[in-house]
C-alpha cells in the first residue's frame, strides 16, 4: 500500500529538499485556491524518469519527471465555483492529497508593514484594524482563503514558498482571521462579496523594506538601472570571496573600534565610577525611569535593571537566560554577579547573552535581579545598522529565561537610567566606526526577497498583485524608475504583460506636523509628497490602479488604523480593471489649472457627477504659488465640476498643489461617489530625467 501524505507535509519535504521520491511543490496545499480561467497544472519533483499520475476533476494526467527530475500537469481551464475539490498525487509509492481545493480569483497581496499588518485580535494603534475584535468576530468566509509566506530574505537563490504557520493556505474563520493582512482582507472580502466567487490572498510582506529587495535580477537587467546594477555585480560574489568579503569587513570594524573604544571610555571615566554600585542586588533604583526603547542621536551609556520571581514551573530547573544584541559593548549581571558581556571590538556571533544557569545561581523563592549595562553607539551614516531602539527592545521585550519547552519572558517592570552620553565633541572629534556591514545579507539588498518571498508563488496564476509600499522610500526621485521596473518585473515573472497592478497611495504622515501641519511650509514639504506623486505617475503604465489613502491618514501613526476603506478602494479599481465593471474606482484625479481674474481654475477626471466635500466645509489643502514658486495655502471654492482656488498673498497665480504635504487634516475634496481626490502637483516634476 502507497504512502498518502498530506500536500502541507510533502511540500515540507520538497522546501526542506528531504529524501523522498514525489515531491509537490509548496505552493499547493489543501484549502487552496487556484485561478479559475488559466490552464491549471500541478508541479513538483521525482526521481527522473518517474512516471506521476493527478486526478482532479474526475480527470487523470500523467507526468514524467525530466532529467532535472522536474514533472508538472496541466489541466483546462476552469470556472469559478463553490465546489470543493480533491487531487490526489502518485508516484505509484506515494500518494500526496489536496482536500477541499477551490477555483476562484487569487491575488498577491505584497510590500512592506501596511500590506504586512494584521486586523488584531485586539485593537492596538499602529498595529491593528478599526474595530478588529468585531470584525474578526464577524470573519466567516470559508471561501476566502489565506496563504501566509514566511519573511525569508536570499542573496542570488530562489528559494521555495515557506508559510508562516503550520498549516499552509487556511480558510478564513474567526480562529484565524486576527493575522490575516488587514488591507488584503478588506479588499478579498469587498471581491467575494460583489464577484459571488471564492478568493485567494497570498500575503508576502515585510515591514520597513524598500522597493529594491523586491525586483528580481532579471527585472533589474531589463530595466537598466545603473546604479542598483552596479551594486549587484560588486556583490556577485561566490562563497569564499563572500568569506573573504566577510572576515575583511569584521576585522576592519575591530580595528577601529580598538582605536577608538579608549576614547570613549576616557571621556566616561568619572561617570562610571559613579555607577560602581548600580549592578548590585540591593541598589536601589527606585528614582530610576520607567524602561523604554528610543533613538538617541549621542554615544549613549544606559542601564537597565529589573526584579522577577522564578515561576514554578522553573523552579529547581536549569535554566537558558537569553537575550538578543543590548549594544556594542554590554554586561549583564544577575543578583549582583556579572554573568555574561562582550567587549565594543568583538566579533557580531558573540555579542547576544546565552548563559546557563543552574538552580543555585537563581533566587528560588524571593526576587531576582537583572542589571544590564549597554553602550549605544547610534551611527546616522549607516542605514545598515540597527539602531539604538532595537538594541533597547532587546532588553525590554526579548529577554526569556527557558528550560525546554517552558519558557517565562521577562518584559515588565523594567527601570532605566543613563550612567553617560557624549557626542563627537568629547571623542576627540572622532565619529564611532562604521558598524559591520553585509549588505546582501540584508533584507534590503537588491533581489534578496524577490528570491526568498515572490520567486516561489509566479509558478502559480494569479488574477493580479496589490501593493502598499513606499514609506521606506519616500522622498527618493529613484523611486519612479524602481516603481516601473517593479511592476514589469513581475508582469514578465508571471508572464502576464497586462497583469493588474494595484498600488495604495500612501497615507497622511508626518508626526513633526502633528500638532501644527495646519502653519507647515506649503514650498518646502515632507518627502512623502514627492512619493505619492510617483505612484500616481504609475497610472499611466496600462492596467495600473491607485487606491487614494490621504484622507485616512495619522499624522503621528505610520500605520492608520483604516484598513477598511483601503482594502475596499483597491477592490474598487479591481472592478473596474481586472473585472471589466462600468463604475467609478477614483476619485477626482488632476486634469488642468489655468488663471482666472487672480484665482485659478483646477480641472478633474472623475467629476462627472460633481465634486463635494467630506465634511461640508470648503476644500482644504490646496496652495497656489505665483511664477516664483513659493506657495501659500489658499482658499478655495467647488464650482461646478471644477475647483477656484485663490489667495490674497498670490496676485497672479501660475500654479496649484492640492494635499502636497507629508499630512494635511483637512484633505476633504471628494466626487459625488465619495472617493477622496488625488494629492497633485501642478508643476510637474520631470521623472524622465531620473536614473
């Protein structure tokens, strides 16, 4: 009798290249769906020669593996429905099964920490949804389904789709729903409920990464980007030259830091001496702050100090203290008794805190104390670092006291105080050497998650990709050429030249504007306005829709909270574009500005039902600039289909800017169908230019 094995079991077996004859590749698992209206094949590996038979369908296909041992299927077409599939996978030895297969609309849901955010299981500012317990609650969709890629990053290697859970697609329900991407969510949801089909979210995101990462080599190649060619050949590197790469670059960083460290150390003698007592159990740092991770523009020495009880299920135990990178030098002390540490010049492999502690080293029954004492060494040139925050978050939420399986985090009642700071000015005038830096072992290194995130899922079809990135890029002109390399990038890796494309225009945000965006300087603005702008330079490629976000915006929160009007925007323009639908998906986008008689005139696409105002006051943030392009905000006033926008301080105005700003409150304008106008420009910029 043949081995069955699940598909999620097999395609472990094929990610983690295990010894077994059949393999299906990881895209497949049971709950899947798969897009209706593209031929439909099935594909894994098999010893070469292997004959591989798929029912599906109340059909059979037999495949052979070819000489690389690669065997693929392929089925007809097929039309959306509910109807719930099996296919079964047969090497005559193994069978792998797929239960409850649905044919629908598949859409890649990607980019970085907005596309990334969960709904929440409980509301969180700037990491969960609007009313996410209610709507979780409310998530029975057993035919929108789910499929979660792991954040894995790789230089110069595709590598197979890996989840991140144990399960592989899943259906959406109320005991899932809370990790599913809120803005994918809320555009499946919209799609399901308007096409009446099942869909598919597949959800590769990544917070914080910029637009890089995610083009693959050959969409680089293709588009000619100098500059991000020019840093993927320094770095084409075979393994010992990345060895040799790797030891240069550690003991170059040791040197300096040897060089250096003294200078520092003499600028904090006094200083330390006086913290002498700070690591004992019975100190008291009851004066102490309350502990907090934050960036810190100077050489930085903190403490940090906490008490805890043995829990008793590690009682009487040997214990593993771990705790991730707490700065370029640190010590860590338990009741009074340095127990671990590591020097500024060390190697990065031993600057983490793995120590064993045996029963007799831990109060059993009364507090523990913890002191750590870390030195941050921000540096602002080099964007490869991490930072002083995320050192600090080490301390603060990362340290676990384990045995097996019984784990206890230590992340309360932490307490801090800064035994010494410095800036240049004491070190001699000396900056802090250039950390340790490999940048293809970066996240964001050019190609590093196509290979490790996209690559894998563009050997399925999909209906179309939805974006939400930029943040990380905001402000840079290079954008407008990533952009569009991007974008034919993955048309050319799923080999769909018209593939639609859905981009979310980012967000109002600017937390310095907070509380004053409404006296910001209308000439000189955030970079986030430049970035929008080359997003809506991306509507003229075909196939190309723009979900505007600015009326939705937190000044102070990167992440809204308003996923809903996002996800249902985006599903607006997939209506449109990907389904053929006569509505209206935009809002009012610029068509025109002219003068007239001191105030000027600004034209819209999708006004023909008129214009409106969110709120019933006149529309706000616009600004006009005469022929010396220093702008003002401005008044203005709908007329008709059209906007007058004027100014006493501009006499003649030459040019218009409405929302272009990193956050505006009062961004209000909307056509009668409700959706926000566009940020814009009327002096263009020329992208054309940029390389």
């Amino acid at each position: 009798m043949g081995k069955i094995l699940t598909a999620f079991a097999a395609a472990l077996l094929f990610a983690a290249g295990a010894s077994a004859d059949l393999k299906v590749d990881p895209v497949f698992s049971s709950n899947m769906v798969l897009q209706q209206q593209k031929p439909i094949t099935f594909f894994g590996s098999a010893d070469k020669g292997t004959s591989v038979t798929v029912e599906f369908n109340g059909k059979t296909v037999t495949a052979k593996a070819d000489d690389k041992g690669e065997w693929k299927a392929v089925f007809p077409p097929m039309k959306a429905g509910n109807t719930n599939f099996t296919v079964k996978i047969s090497d005559g030895k193994k069978t792998v099964v797929l239960n409850d297969v649905l044919i629908g609309e598949v859409w890649f849901c990607s980019g970085q920490s907005n596309m990334q955010m969960p709904i929440g299981r409980v509301f969180r500012r700037g990491w969960s949804a609007e009313n996410c317990e209610q709507e979780v609650a409310n998530a029975k969709y057993p035919e929108i389904r789910y499929a979660f890629q792991r954040l894995v990053q790789s230089h110069n290697k595709e590598l197979p789709a890996q989840y991140n859970n144990a399960k592989g697609w899943v259906k959406c329900d109320p005991s899932n729903a809370h990790y599913f991407s809120a803005a994918a969510y809320f555009f499946g949801r919209k799609l399901h409920q308007d096409l009446k089909v099942p869909v598919g979210l597949i959800n590769a995101s990544w917070g914080g990464t910029r637009i890089e990462p995610w083009i693959s080599d050959e969409g680089y190649k293709a588009s000619g980007i100098e500059q991000d060619l020019k840093t993927i050949q320094r770095f084409r590197l075979d393994d010992q030259q990345k060895k040799e790469y790797e030891a240069k670059e550690a003991k170059r960083f040791s040197d300096s830091m040897k060089a250096w460290h003294p200078l520092f150390e003499k600028a904090g003698a006094e200083a330390k001496a006086k913290a002498a007592g700070w690591a004992a159990a019975d100190f008291d740092d009851s004066s102490w702050k309350t502990g907090k991770s934050e960036n810190s523009p100077k050489y930085l020495v903190r403490w940090y100090r906490t008490k805890f009880n043995l829990p008793a299920y590690l009682k009487g135990k040997t214990v593993l203290l771990s705790v991730g990178k707490v700065g370029e030098k640190a010590d860590v002390y338990l009741n009074g008794k340095r127990i671990a540490g590591w020097e500024a010049d060390a190697p990065e492999t031993e600057k983490t805190v793995r120590v064993t502690l045996k029963p007799d080293q831990l109060m059993q029954d009364g507090p523990n104390v913890l002191a750590v004492r870390g030195e941050f060494f921000y540096n602002w040139t080099n964007i490869n670092n991490m930072n002083n925050r995320a050192y600090m978050s080490n301390i603060l939420q990362r340290t676990v006291l384990s045995s097996g399986k019984a784990r206890m985090v230590i992340n309360k009642n932490w307490k801090q105080n800064d035994e010494f700071a410095c800036t240049m000015k004491e070190t001699g005038n000396k900056r802090v050497p250039g950390f340790i830096s490999i940048p293809y072992k970066s996240q964001q290194f050019q190609s590093n998650l196509y290979n490790g995130m996209v690559a894998a899922w563009t050997k399925l079809p999909v209906r179309g990709v939805i974006w939400y990135q930029g943040c990380s890029n905001a402000g840079q002109p290079h954008y407008y050429p990533l952009h569009k390399a991007l974008i034919a990038d993955w048309r050319a890796r799923w080999n769909n030249p018209e593939m639609p494309f859905l981009i979310v225009q980012l967000a109002g945000f600017e937390p310095a504007r907070a509380k004053n965006w409404q006296t910001a300087d209308a000439t000189k603005v955030s970079g986030y306005a430049l970035t929008r702008d080359i997003q809506q330079q991306m509507l003229n490629l075909p196939n190309v829709g723009l979900a505007c976000a600015i009326d939705i915006g937190e000044a102070a929160n990167i992440h809204p909270a308003n996923k809903q009007d996002v996800g249902k925007r985006l599903a607006l323009e997939a209506e449109r574009i990907a389904y053929g639908m006569d509505l209206v998906s935009r809002g009012p986008l610029f068509l025109s500005a002219s003068p007239e008689n001191g105030a000027i005139r600004v034209r819209f696409r999708n006004a023909d039902s008129g214009l409106k105002t969110s709120d019933g006051k006149a529309p706000g943030a616009f600004a006009i600039a005469g022929a010396d392009g220093k702008f003002v905000w401005a008044d203005a006033k709908i007329d008709g289909k059209d906007v007058l926008v004027s100014s006493p301080k501009v006499k003649d105005p030459k040019y218009v800017r409405y929302a272009y700003a990193g956050y505006r409150g009062d961004c209000n304008l909307q056509n009668k169908e409700g959706l926000p106008a566009y940020p814009f420009r009327s002096d263009a910029y020329d992208y054309l230019s940029v390389k």
